[in-house]
C-alpha cells in the first residue's frame, strides 16, 4: 500500500472524529471524575471541524461557559485490521481543540443524556496543520501546549496518556471500525478553563506553532 502524503485529506473529506475522554489522569481529577478503567471515546459530527489558522471563530458563548481541551489529534493513514500497530496505523498527527460546552454537559451528565450538545456544535472541533507522525517514541519526546494570549494554559505529554494509542487504536477498530481518513482526538491534559471574548489561542509543539485562533463569544 502506498503510504499517502499530508495533503492526501483535506478536513472536508475527514470521515469519523473520534474522541477520547478523561485520558489523563490530572484532568479527569481536576473535573470531579472518576479515571476511566477502559477507552471513554464520543464522537463529534466533521461539520464541527474548523482550521485553526489564524481565524475568528465564532462559538455559542449564550450557552454558558466554552472550555479549551488540547488534544494531539492522530490520523489513520490505512484501515485498521487486528494486529496493526500505531505506527503503522497513523501517517499524520496534529493539535486540535475539543471544544466544550461546560455548562451544558453538567445538566446532560445530570440527566444521563448523550453529550452532543455539549460536544458536537459547529466550531467545536479546530484542528491545526498535519504534521508527519513520528512514531509512538516521538509522540513522547516532545511536550504540547496551549497559550492563552502569552500565558502557557496547558503543558502535556504523550508519556502521560492512561490508554497509548495502540491501546486506543485496538479499541476503536475493533469495536467501531478504524478507517483510513478517520481521526483520533486522544485527550486532553490539565489545565481546561473557560474561554474569554477576544483572546488568541496558539497551539505549540515541541515550542512550535502548530496551530492559532481568534475566539468570538456569541452572547
């Protein structure tokens, strides 16, 4: 099989968005929540997908508080089949934002309902630019982590994942079907808070850019 380049999908022809909650162990204390025994995934719908390049991203700010989770975000290059491993599973990694309607989700929890409100609104998906995947050791050599204006927000690595992604890969494939073009929010380290009217948000890895938006609070 020929390995496909980065330009090989555009975030139009991305095909399911899966996501993993609580897949570090401080963010899913610091929300009250117990540190899941096995992979939480949900799903967001691709019109929630959005570049992150430079933008104004307009968000339902009337619904209550929007929290930022970033997340590095990992590409299925090929279909999964039993016994693939992440590194020949994923061709592409990059940082995207699995943006949370915070209050919203509490009166969902509450209530036992689905989360899709809360999760899967338009914008709440940004994604940055593909970069190559460096494998699962390179994943973990480099630290990710969001800025707020210039104030570091959130500072995560790999390393810290509770499920790896040969772990996440098994379990998605196996269970829903992992396909080429199908990607991976993986989670979210500590440090999520809400977002305020105005600010820019820059996504670095490695201390590089890889990714920026503008937030505009719809009131």
């Amino acid at each position: 099989m020929t390995t496909p380049s980065l330009q090989d999908y555009s975030q139009e022809s991305i095909r399911n968005i899966y996501c993993i909650g609580r897949n570090y162990r401080l963010h899913a204390l610091e929300l009250g929540n117990e540190v899941p025994k096995s992979p939480m995934v949900f799903t967001k719908p691709t019109h929630a997908l959005v570049p992150m390049d430079g933008r104004e991203v307009e968000l339902p700010g009337m619904e209550g508080e929007v929290h930022f989770e970033l997340e590095i975000v990992l590409r299925a290059g090929r279909d999964w089949e039993p016994g693939v491993t992440a590194d020949e599973l994923f061709d592409a990694m990059a940082l995207g934002l699995d943006l949370t309607l915070r209050d919203v989700q509490s009166r969902l929890k509450d209530k036992g309902h689905p989360w899709l409100a809360a999760k899967g609104f338009l914008g709440s998906s940004p994604l940055g630019p593909w970069l190559p995947y460096p494998g699962l050791e390179g994943l973990r050599s480099a630290d990710f982590s969001l800025l707020r204006g210039a104030e570091v927000a959130q500072l995560g690595n790999a390393a810290d994942m509770i499920f790896d992604p040969d772990v996440l890969a098994e379990h998605i494939g196996s269970r829903y079907g992992l396909r080429r073009g199908d990607v991976i929010y993986t989670g979210t380290p500590a440090g999520v808070a809400a977002l305020l009217d105005g600010e820019t948000l820059t996504a670095l890895w490695n201390g590089d850019p890889a990714g920026s938006l503008q937030v505009r609070l719809r009131r």
